[in-house]
DNA sequence: GAAGCTAATGTCAGCGACTGACAGTTGACA
DNA sequence: TGTCAACTGTCAGTCGCTGACATTAGCTTC
C-alpha cells in the first residue's frame, strides 16, 4: 500500500491520520509517565492522564487496554532487544552464554531507543516506581516471566529440543531470569545509573551464580568479597 | 483486634465472638473458593461471595484486603510452612542443600494441614486458575517475591553474612525460585497431583539446574541423568 | 472538488472493586 | 444490669474499565 508521494529513499511516510495517531499516543505516554513518577501510580487517575493531554478517557483506553500497560510502554522496548539479541546470538555458543552476552549487549544503545520516547531520566524514575508499587511490580513479574518463556522456546529452538519435553531450557532461563532481576533491583535501588554500572552489576551477579549454588560458602573466600564483616 | 488467637491447645478457647469471626471467614473462604474454581476468578464478583455467605459487601474487605486475598488464603499455608523449614534446616548445610530439603520436607503434611480448611481438590482446582489467571498470576509471583526475600534473609543469616552486602543469597534465592516455578507449573498442568508427583518433579527440575546452566547441552546426552556430583 | 466510506474520537450509561462515614447490633466485662 | 468496644450493615462516592451509539475527520473515488 504505497501512498502518494513518497519516494522510495525516504522512509515511507505515513499518512496524516497515523501521525495524528502517533502524537496522541506518545503525549498520553509522555503524560503519563511524567504524572506517574512525581505524583506516584496509585495517586495517578486516568482523569489526570487524559486531561494533561485533553482527550477523552475512552480514547485513553482505545490505546492502552489498562493503566498498567501505559506504565510498561517503555520498558517493552528493552523487553524486545533483549529477545532480538538472543535470537541473534550463534549457534555455537553455550546457551548460558548466549543469554548473558545477549542481554549484556542489548544495553548497548538502550539509551538512545529509550530517549526517542521520553527523557532517559524520567524513565528511570518510573522504574523505580514500578519496583516500589506492589500492583505494578505485580505486572512486571508477569511481564518478566512471559518473556522468559519465549527465551526458553528460542533456547529450545537453538539446541533443537522440544520445550515441553527437556526442562532445562526453562529451568535455565528461569534461573537466570531470577538473578537478572536481583541485578536490576541492585541498580534501581543504587546511586549509580549509568549503562555501565548496569553491566558491571549483571556481570558480577551472573559470575556470583556457580559460587552460590554450589558448595559451602564458608569454606574458601569468594572471588570478590571486599565489603564482608 | 489480632487474629493471633491460638488456634491450638484446648485451655484457651477463644470467646464467642472471636469463633464468629473464624466462622464467617472460614465460610468466606470457602464459599470464595468454590466459586473461583467452577466460574472463574473474573466471573465471580465480590457479590456473588458474600451472597453466598450472607453477610454484606463491607464485612468481606474488612477480613480481606482485596479480592485476590481470598485467592491466597490456602496457599499462605504453604508459604509459611516453607519459610519453617529452611529455619529449621541444620547450619552444617549447604545453603542450596538447605532450601531443596526445606523444600521437599514441607510438602509433608502439607495435605492435612490445606484439608482443614478446604477439600483438598478444590484447593488444586483453585491453584490452576490462579496460573491461568493473569491478574492472579501476577499476584501469585510478586508473592512469590517477597517469600524469597524472607529467605534470603534467613540464609544471610545462616551464613553470617548482609543480605546488602553480599549478593549471593538473593542470587541462590532467585534462581532456586525460578525453579521451583517451573516445577510447580508443571506439577499443575500436569495429570498427576499427588505429593509424590510433586516430589518427583521438584527433584529432577533441581538436580538439572547444575546441567542446565553448565555446559554444552549437545556433548553429553540423557536430559534425564542420576543425580551425580 | 464533492460525495461516500471508514477509522478515530467523544458521550453516555453502567458494572465491579474498593473506601470512608455513620449508625445499629451484640458480645465482653465490671 | 448497664457500659463499652467490637462487629456489622447501609449509604454514598471514587476509580478503573467497557459496550453502545453518535459525531468528527482523514482517505478515496469519481
């Protein structure tokens, strides 16, 4: 369905009535967002979304099927990349390994998808109230484990077993699923936001995995245990 | 005021008014929970509960804070009596020795103790919409959650070691949790659900954590192994 | 450029979860 | 027995969310 006027170069622009679309969207986001991290989510009433933007509460629910969903809108782009990333991982790679680089990766130029939508700042601030609001932290679980189960298929899929019948793709990305989430609580709750502060996080936690499972933790000192006593 | 009423022992028993209370939240619950498992959870309003019941809207938030409470009621049983036995766990253990056998150990018992409050079955019953729920999904995790920050706290403990210093409990905890969730959903979407059903699985899902997350899933064969090392 | 189609939006009414305020009832206890 | 506190019910209201129907406004076609 090419439109008139538009060359092939250009990406092909759409027409007014999906910009229109588009702006709406992103200013209830926006609104939301913003309204969301000062105010806090329970505090936060659909009224006070649709009026910062001025359409009607029907309309605000034509886009999001609940208030939850606008919460997570940008949080489902780092959702996806993650996704893409393993699928892109190769073949050859141990599956352990091909989840870790992948989500390692997938942080880099996180940023600047999220900062298309909103400020980088202000989504930190969100995330932090997702993780401090029981409902939202609720649907972010959920959201969470929905994702590992696609991981597990494209695991699965990789090493050419059946998800249903060989448990370990699932009982592996549930466990790193697990660990990924203590090394995101560890850096919202921390000072330091930065991409790399994130990547150290998540590289130390994962290398904190075989130590933790196995063996006694009393018996030889831990790689790094500098803040011990 | 505190529902900490001994609900053991014979010398204490609790006034008239204390057994009215046990009695219409008993009967709450039950009444709750029949109609969750045949109807649905969505299908069933806080109406049709206390209709049932024959008490009014106000008097079933009063006992419980939320609709999803009631949900839960059984399965907090469960939780506790997790959380019992990794305390009780001798400290010569392993950490991940410690919750596999606290794990294992409290679904002894476990049977009586649900039976008397509900019919086991409509527990089970229960326990599968609350997987196929979304809402109750999320719930049930972030529940889950929080279970595993207590453990945490208790195998820091344990170990002599800050919870926030070291990031090995909550690392062992989270991953040992995944774990456990895909045991129990599997438990739940399968056939068989006796205890021993239970046992069997969660046994194998944890002895395959060490080949899940080790190596090259393609050089040795047999996604069914004896427990070895 | 006017007419027709259709997608997007607004309005209205209503359901269900949940809460605060107030009043009535009933065990507990002196 | 009477007083007090706890338990319960009623009522009104907020908030999230949905279906039905009317209205507006892009886009298409002639």
């Amino acid at each position: 369905m090419e439109t008139a006027g538009t060359a092939v170069g250009a990406p092909a622009r759409p027409g007014l009535r999906e910009r229109r679309k588009q702006r709406t969207r992103d200013a209830l986001v926006r609104a939301a967002l913003e309204l969301i991290a000062t105010r806090g989510y329970e505090r936060t009433t659909v009224d006070d979304i649709v009026a910062a933007v001025d359409v009607s509460q029907r309309t605000f629910f034509r886009y999001f099927a609940g208030k939850e969903e606008v919460a997570f809108f940008v949080t489902r782009l780092a959702e996806s990349r993650v996704l893409e990333a393993v699928r892109a991982r190769p073949p050859h790679e141990t599956p352990l390994e091909a989840l870790r680089r992948a989500v390692l990766d997938s942080w880099d130029g996180i940023n600047e998808a999220v900062e298309r939508l909103v400020p980088l700042d202000l989504h930190m601030r969100v995330y932090r109230v997702i993780e401090s609001t029981p409902a939202l932290l609720a649907a972010h679980l959920r959201r969470a484990t929905e994702l590992e189960e696609e991981l597990a298929r494209v695991v699965a899929e990789r090493e050419g077993l059946d998800v249903d019948a060989d448990p370990r793709p699932r009982i592996l990305v549930a466990a790193f699923g697990g660990v990924v989430r203590v090394a995101e609580r560890r850096w919202s709750a921390g000072e330091d936001h930065s991409t790399e502060a994130m990547r150290d996080l998540m590289t130390t936690c994962l290398d904190q995995v075989g130590p933790a499972l196995a063996g006694n933790w009393r018996t030889g000192p831990s790689p790094n245990r500098a803040n011990e006593t």
